[in-house]
C-alpha cells in the first residue's frame, strides 16, 4: 500500500534588488515521503529553516526522523540537500557524492540508468538544471503515477520563453522523458504539486 504525501512543500521567492543583487527568501526544496509497505522513503530534505517543521510533519505521520530508511537526494544543491544528517539510518541515494558522507551509507547509482531503490520505485537521470538531477517515479495505492522531479521541473518553466534559457536541450528532453511516463502528479522542487493543467502547459512548452 504505497503512499505519497509532501512533507513540505518547496519555496523559492526571489527578490530582486536595486543594486542588483537578489535575495531567495524564503528558500526550501520540497520534501516528500514515500511510504511501502516496508520502509520509509524521504526525497530531498530542505533548508536548516525548516528543519523543526519537517520533523513536526514528519510526527504527524507517526515517524521520528531514525524511522527514515532512504534519502533520495534529487541533487546535490544545499536547498535539497543540507538536512541530510538530519536522518541517521537512512542509506542516501543520489549521483554525485558532493561532500563526504562521513559515517553514512550512500548509493551513488551510475549515470544514465534507471534504478530501483526499493521495488516500485524508480530513479530516473533527469539532468538539465543540473548534471546530477535525478527523478524519481513511483505508483501510489489508487495507482496514480507520481513523479518528484527535484528542480528538473519548476512552475518557472512555465513562464513564456524561459525554460529553454533556463535548462538548455538537455533539461527539455529530460521534461520529454517525465512526460512519456504519463505522471498524475509532478512535485516539484519549489512550488506547488503540478496536476493536470500544469502538466498539459509543460507538455506544450516541450513539443
Ligand atoms: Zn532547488
């Protein structure tokens, strides 16, 4: 009986300043937990601000944070990746080990492939906002298709013109990729859960 509920969803407002500079605030990737029949799955794990608010949601669910048996890090950017050792048991999945995991089992699966972490769940190479992106795929219990896409997807994508300027070919076909698994859902690294209507627009912004 899978289940996938967002723990937290992602924020990245972007402030823009006179001097030219911006400011993200307030900044957090979203974090979502997988959970089968045997094990509990955590992909990505937000910023040091909303640490006590991801283990408060993570209580509501009946879980303590040494009940998470897998990290799935979509990459290693600090907003997905900095409360990692927030886990202690948990074995991290991801593509580039980016500093050292000291004390922690981490599976870096090779480029290229699809790999499961646990049966039924499927990690996907989505590279483009960066060269390690991965995607995870997964079928919850009403067998609806989930899809956690890290920044591999973005609600900004979705602004006239900017996705080619902002992921290049390679970001395009790894949408192209997401999209031929027909997901129901799209979370994600920042923003709200993509549904239907977003899923067409991206689809458009990719043919
Ligand atoms: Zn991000």
């Amino acid at each position: 009986m899978t289940k996938v509920k967002l723990i937290l969803k992602g924020l990245h407002d972007n402030h823009y300043k006179e001097d030219g500079s911006y400011l993200i605030d307030p900044l957090t990737s979203s974090v979502t937990l997988i959970q089968t029949e045997k094990n509990n799955i955590l992909v990505d794990t937000g910023t040091p601000n909303f640490k006590e608010k991801i283990l408060e949601n993570l209580a509501k669910e009946g879980l303590k944070a040494e009940n998470i048996d897998y990290l799935i890090l979509t990459h290693n950017h600090l907003d997905h990746c900095f409360n990692a050792h927030l886990f202690p048991r948990a074995l991290i999945y991801t593509q580039i080990a980016f500093w050292h995991w000291q004390d922690a089992n981490c599976h870096i699966f090779p480029k290229g492939i699809s790999s499961d972490v646990v049966p039924g769940i499927t990690l996907l190479h989505t590279p483009g906002h960066s060269k390690d992106s991965l995607s995870v795929f997964v079928k919850d219990a009403k067998e609806k298709k989930w899809l956690i896409a890290g920044d591999a997807v973005s609600l900004h994508y979705l602004e006239n013109g900017s996705l080619r300027n902002r992921v290049g070919e390679e970001g395009v076909r790894s949408i192209r990729k997401i999209l031929d698994l027909n997901p129901d859902y799209i979370v994600p690294g920042h923003g709200e859960v993509f549904t239907k209507t977003e899923i067409d627009k991206l689809r458009e912004f990719v043919r």
